[in-house]
C-alpha cells in the first residue's frame, strides 16, 4: 500500500475534518498512519491480501480499552469498531500530545512492568505471540525482488524455530505482553511515558518483550549502558535464561522476512534484507543490523 492509495481509503473514511490530502502522514509500514486535528488514524492493508488484519485491528481497539481498565497510560481509542473501508480496516485514535523527549529504553521497562502484572482480560481473548506468522505473507510481498534460495532459507528457519520455542520453558510466568516492545512504542508526553502501537499485544511467554531490548543491544546498536539501564528498571536480564537465543533466533528470522516485503520497491529495502540474510547464514551474531 502506497500513500496515495492510503490517503484514498483515509478521504473515504470521512473520519477527519478537512481534506485528506492536508492530513499529516506519520507513518508508512504496515498502516499507514495519519494525523489530522485531535486524531490519529490508521490505515491498514487490504483484508483480500491478509484477512486477518480486521481481526487484529479490532483486538487492538479491545485491547486500548483493557489497558484503560487497568489504567496502564497507552493511547486510547476515540472509535470502539474499526471502519472498513474499499477492504481497508481503520481505526481511528486520539492523538496524543507531542514527545517531551525521545524515549529510552528505561521508559519501556517501567510499562512492560505494569503490563507483566496485568491479569488475563476478561470478555477478550488474546492471542499468542505469533512471531513468526507473518513470514510466509512477507516473504510472498518480495516476490521476485529476492533470490528464492534466501526465501526457502527464511521458510526453513522459521519453521525449525517456531518447534524450538514450542518447547521453551519460562522464568517468568506467562501472560500478557505488548509484543513488539520497543522504545519506538513508547512515547513520552508531558504526563510521562504510555504504549503506542497495540497490534502486536497477546498472551504468551513475558520473555518475548525482553528478548526484543537485547537483541537491540546485540544487533542495532543500542548501546550498553542504555541496555544495562533497561535490566535495571525492569529488574532481570533475559540473556541469563537458556531460552533466549531461540526466540532471538525466532525475532532475526521475522526481521528479515519484514524487510524483504518493501525490497519491490525500495533499493535500500533489498540491501539490508541482503545483509541481515547474509549474517544468518555465515552465524555471524556481530553483524550490524539498521532500523528499517
């Protein structure tokens, strides 16, 4: 989905005051995020490609509601159903006031230690954390833009890690997470830091939101002490328990299979999927991978 289709679904929606075209794009990935006034709207991808996005977007909404309930500070619905619109789904959010600062990793662990503590939601049904679900549509997004011997590899690995973390036992006791817990997902206003970006909460192994800040420390260059910083305020490094490196493993595969989706169109795309598949496969964990 491109920008000029995503301002044709937001035009559509009639969800904004004014024009869509005068919209502020905050984001292109797999919504398309948009910001006009009071609100923040989302775009997702078209439901005949990925059916399943409506689902997801009405578990996030379900789900900003259950954080409300508990009061943990994350973004809060303005619309409880998502629209769908010429087979988009949108959702519609109050939009936060502007960052104070950017967020660090210390601000995470001061949430996730709110939404470890969480208990299971009643009336929702969470999902577990499909890591690597998306791999297979991703990989179908890059069509001919990759070598077919690098998809088959990624199909190999995901299916090899997908029976390992099977069969991992936890340190901690399983339950709800945020999923993709990053500080990007963080932002801080003036009342202080609260969740953004609810699409990827489910109800699975609490590692998975501590492995994502160590493989930031390891593969993108987050430096020491902001990781070291991050175990501090949430209390345990997730690098001593034996299941790390798999559902590091598990994230690597997904990384790279997120990537090779935008390589049709984007040359940089097509370079760090190189990369980060090149790395796999010699076993170099040195490598340095970029945000993308």
């Amino acid at each position: 989905m491109d920008e000029v289709r995503a301002r044709d679904v937001l035009a559509r929606a009639d969800v904004v005051d004014g024009p869509a075209d005068g919209a502020e794009l905050l984001a292109l990935g797999e919504n398309a995020v948009f910001a006009s006034g009071d609100l923040v709207v989302k775009v997702g991808r078209d439901t005949e490609l990925a059916p399943e996005l409506l689902d997801r977007a009405r578990r996030e909404l379900a789900v900003a509601g259950y954080l409300a309930e508990h009061g943990v500070p994350a973004v809060r619905a303005a619309k409880a159903e998502p629209l769908v619109v010429d087979g988009h789904p949108v959702t519609v959010w109050h939009r936060v006031p502007d960052s104070v600062r950017p967020a660090e990793p210390r601000d995470l662990a001061e949430l996730l230690t709110l939404v470890h503590a969480l208990p299971a939601p009643s009336g929702l049904t969470l999902p577990r954390r499909e890591l690597l679900g998306g791999v297979e549509r991703w990989l179908r997004l890059a069509g001919d833009a990759i070598d077919p011997a690098d998809a088959a590899y990624l199909r190999e690995r995901r299916d090899g890690f997908a029976t390992a973390a099977a069969a991992l036992i936890p340190r901690l006791a399983p339950g709800p997470i945020h999923g993709d817990a990053l500080p990007r997902n963080v932002h801080i206003g003036p009342d202080g830091p609260l969740l953004v970006d609810l699409e990827t909460f489910s109800s699975d192994l609490r590692e998975h939101d501590l492995v994502v800040m160590a493989l930031s420390r390891d593969r993108y260059g987050l430096p020491a002490a902001a990781y070291d910083g991050f175990v501090s305020a949430y209390g345990w490094d997730v690098r001593g328990w034996d299941g790390c490196e798999v559902l590091r493993g598990a994230r690597e595969t997904a990384s790279c299979a997120w990537v090779a989706q935008h390589a049709p169109s984007n040359p940089a795309a097509l370079a760090e999927f190189r990369r980060r598949v090149a790395s796999l496969r010699d076993g170099d964990p040195t490598v340095r991978w970029y945000p993308f």
